[in-house]
C-alpha cells in the first residue's frame, strides 16, 4: 500500500512518568500516517514501549494529547473500545498475551467481547489465522506451539479485531533468521493489503530495509524522523544515538569510497539488492 499525507495516530507534546517517578515519555511529539510502515529505533529505557500503552489507551498523558484522526482520545469505556478495534497492539512476550487452551480459541477472545456472532467471529479467526500461516494449527494447544508460532497467534489475535494499524514491540526478538524471514513475509502481506504497521526494533539492518520511515526515540522524546532511505546519509547521527547503523549501508559507502561502487543509483536496502549492483558494475562480491 502506497503511504497517504494522512495521520492516523498523533502524540502532541505528550509526558509521563511512572508512580516510582520514572520517566516514560517527555514532551513527546510523533505522527503516524496510513499505509505507512515505520520502524521506531531507541535503546532500552527510550519510551518505546510506553509510547505503545499511549496509544492504545492503557496510559493516559499526563501532559499533551493523543490524537485519532485528528481528535483527542475518548477514554471512556465506548471510546476506549473503539479505540482498541481500529489500533492493535503485540507486545514482545508472547506468552503473557495468550490465555486460552487451543489456537482457535485465543484468536476468538477479541471479537466475541465485541459481541459478534458466531458466524463472524468464525471468519475473522480463519482469516486472521490463515494471514499469518496457522490455519492448520487452530485446533492445537498453545503450549504446544514454537515460540515463533506463539508470536504469530498474538498477530493472529490482534488481526481478528480488523485494526487499521498494527503495533509490534520487537517482533523479531528470540527467533532464528528463517522464523523472522517468515514472519517479514507476513508483514509484508499484511501491508500489501493495507495495514498500517509501527514496529518497535533494536534491528537496524531490518528497520533500513524493510521500513518507510524511521523515527528514533532518546529520553521519551522523539529524537529523530527520517525516510528509511535517507539512511545512508545520516549514519553519524545513528552513530551518536548508540543503535548502529546498517551494515550493508556502511559496506555501500566503503566500496564507494575505494572506487567499487557508483553513487550514480539509488543506495541499496539489502544485501541482494547491493550484490545486484555489484553484478551489474561486474565488480567480484
């Protein structure tokens, strides 16, 4: 899906702290537009996570506003219920968001508390779960599954609710590089068919290849927003913020440098597509 000049999702100079004083966000201003994939980069402790809670509702700013298409959050029941049926959110640990006995039944949870009938929740869980590859596994034991697999039926679970936006907290931690290749494909369709996905990462190298932007948060506020391809040109900054910078940028600008490569084209996102390059300058990979 091509991104729109829409904002979906909006945090306006939002702070807040924590009872023990702790500071989770800090006049914190970010925008979040449709169709957009944006990776949201920070080490730990940078209010990634809190930022999350912000914009599902289960904190509340204690300075500033979010905003919903342009409008303040509802934070009443009805408001909070709607807001939790357009935006979905996967936290990291699989396991402190799956609750029922089979696969089938997790993915229900959601849509039979929106008081649907059984017919519809009936499609949206086969739907869900065929989206994310685990149409056959509905009938098997959560404890049963792969912690890939878990990972995959907490999206199952959240796409059955049929959010407009996806929300994931280190998607790609604690899995092997096929789970999180399969896992990308999975993100990738679901973009195709026009969900808007925020992925919070430690992962440079994925951000830089798989994002439309990138925003960067330091001490609760963001600290930096570029478009993913404007990468290559600001690796000083990335460097300054402590999360890396991605490889196959820096090994793009190495062979520039001795001569290998052109800055004629485009900076390449992957390794494929810098091998491509190479290939076609004849240069040996």
């Amino acid at each position: 899906m091509t991104p729109t000049g829409k904002s979906i999702l909006e945090l306006c100079g939002v702070s807040y702290r924590y009872p023990d004083g702790s500071r989770g966000l800090d006049d914190c201003s970010i925008s979040f537009h449709q169709g957009r994939r944006t990776a949201l980069l920070g080490l730990n402790g940078a209010g990634k996570t809190t930022l999350f809670l912000q914009c599902n509702g289960v904190l509340r700013p204690q300075a500033g506003q979010v905003l919903l298409d342009g409008t303040p959050l509802d934070y009443g029941r009805k408001g909070l219920r709607r807001l939790r049926s357009r935006i979905g959110v996967v936290f990291q640990n699989p396991d402190a968001q799956l609750f029922s006995a089979s696969v089938r039944e997790d993915v229900s949870f959601g849509p039979l508390n929106l008081g649907l009938t059984t017919e519809v929740v009936r499609d949206r869980v086969e739907r869900s779960l065929t989206a994310v590859g685990m149409a056959s596994h509905a009938d098997r034991p959560v404890h049963a599954m792969s912690y890939g697999q878990k990972k995959r039926v907490c999206i199952a679970g959240v796409l059955a609710m049929e959010p407009e936006l996806l929300i994931l907290d280190e998607p790609m931690a604690g899995l092997d590089a096929a789970m999180q290749a399969e896992l990308t494909v999975v993100l990738e369709r679901l973009h195709d068919s026009g969900m808007t996905i925020i992925i919070a990462t430690h992962d440079i190298d994925f951000a830089y290849q798989w994002a439309d932007r990138v925003s960067v948060l330091e001490t609760g506020r963001c600290a930096a927003n570029w478009p993913a391809s404007e990468l290559p040109w600001v690796l000083e900054r990335l460097e300054s913020f402590g999360i890396g910078i991605p490889r196959v940028a820096q090994l793009h600008h190495s062979l520039m440098a001795a001569g290998l490569a052109s800055g004629d084209t485009p900076p390449p996102r992957s390794h494929q597509q810098l091998l491509d390059q190479l290939a076609i300058l004849r240069v040996p990979a």
